[in-house]
C-alpha cells in the first residue's frame, strides 16, 4: 500500500507550496508494460489511466494557478470533441477544467516558446475509477468540448495539452512512470514551465483524446448531429 510523504497533520501546509510540486508519496512498484496507444472508437490519442503505471500526482488548481502540461501529436487532421484526465480531488470536484493546446513552432521540446492555439474552460464531469491511493478515490474526468469551439489540430506537428482544474481546494492530476515521447511539464504558477524530470525521473500523464476527421464533418454538422442523442 502507498505511503504518504506528509503526516495528515501537514498535508494543509504542503499543499500550498509553491516553489516545488506536492508530490503525494514516492514512485510505488511499477508495471511492466507501456502505455497503450490504441486507435479506436474516436480515439485520436491515447495514454490512459493504469493502475499499474501509476507514479504520481502534481498540483493543478487554479487558486494556485497551477497548470500541468504534457506533448502529443496527431496521424491525421481532427477536431478535438473530448479529453480524459484522471485527478485526485481533495474536496472540491471541478465542473470545468481550464485546457490549452500549444503549438512547438520553434521545435525545442520547451513549452515555454510555444505559441498557444486554442483556449477554453471546459464543462467536465468525474467517474470513480474504482480505485483509491494516498487516502483519496482517483476519478477519471470528460472534458467535452462544444462543437462551436472545437479546436483544429493538424498531423505531424507537435503539440502540447496544458491542463487545469476550476478549483479552491487542491487537485491533482496524475501521470505515468512511462514517457512515450518528451517529459511533461509543471507549472508553479511563476509562468515557467519546468520538466517533471528535475523532480522524478522522465513522466507522461495519463490523457486521451477524442476527435473526428476534419475531412469528415464540418463542426457546426457535427454539433446539430449530437443534439439529436
């Protein structure tokens, strides 16, 4: 069973730290296998939630303005309609997640040159997962996006998904021991993302995208389309 870093009696304290991430405990005993990248049922990109490939959980509460960010890229041109995350609510559930999409123009891998290419608060809606760590239940969490501001992404290029929850009370976004491509990000609040590896070894979170083709359906299509469920 995982151990907590702080005794109860200073998690209140820890939690508003700000020149270091709250980490919630050491790294426990990892999985054996990647994440799984399949491609199905409107997914367009995958690093889902695994029990065993769970390291860890960062601060991203907007009353601390704190943000977690991590990189993806696309095998075609899409629309984004939904995102999962998976978070750790200590009181407060979000009912928006404040999400941006930046663009790696300059090609360094730094999301601190990117350029921003879409930005919304997002409703959102939390799932138990079934599962509970560090004394608290892990909720996956749908992000849906309205389909008159679906953002458009385009293949081969190298994106950044910048992640935040609406909320007082302090929420934690969880992420893998497992990086599929470059090191996610953390941002204190200071404006300056810093790599998870200065303070872990090299982590992806855990997210999924879901989209549809842009050849496919035009978003105002799309949008009439649903309504109809």
């Amino acid at each position: 069973m995982k151990k907590l870093l702080f005794a109860f009696l200073f998690i209140s304290t820890a939690f508003i730290m700000a020149d270091q991430p709250v980490a919630l405990s050491p790294s426990h005993t990892h999985g054996t296998g990647p994440i799984e990248t399949g491609m199905t049922d409107g997914v367009v990109f995958s690093q889902p939630y695994s029990w065993e490939l769970l390291d860890n959980g960062v601060s991203i509460y907007s009353a601390g303005n704190r943000w977690f960010c991590d990189d993806f890229e696309l095998d075609d041109n899409y629309y984004i309609t939904d995102i999962y995350i998976w978070v750790l609510w200590t009181g407060e559930h979000a009912t928006e997640m404040n999400l941006v999409i930046s663009e790696d123009d300059t090609n360094d891998s730094d999301p601190n040159t990117n350029t921003d290419v879409w930005s919304e608060s997002v409703p959102c809606t939390s799932t138990f997962t079934g599962d509970s760590s560090w004394g608290y239940d892990i909720y996956e969490v749908h992000c849906v996006i309205d389909a008159d501001i679906y953002p458009e992404l385009n293949s081969n290029v190298h994106y950044y998904l910048e992640i935040q929850a609406e909320t007082t009370d302090n929420t934690f976004i969880l992420f893998s021991w497992y990086c599929v491509e470059d090191c996610a990000w953390w941002n204190d609040g200071s404006s300056v993302w810093v790599s998870m590896d200065t303070w872990w070894q090299e982590v992806d979170a855990f997210f999924v995208l879901h989209g549809e083709p842009v050849n496919a359906l035009e978003p105002e299509t799309w949008g009439s389309i649903k309504t109809l469920f």
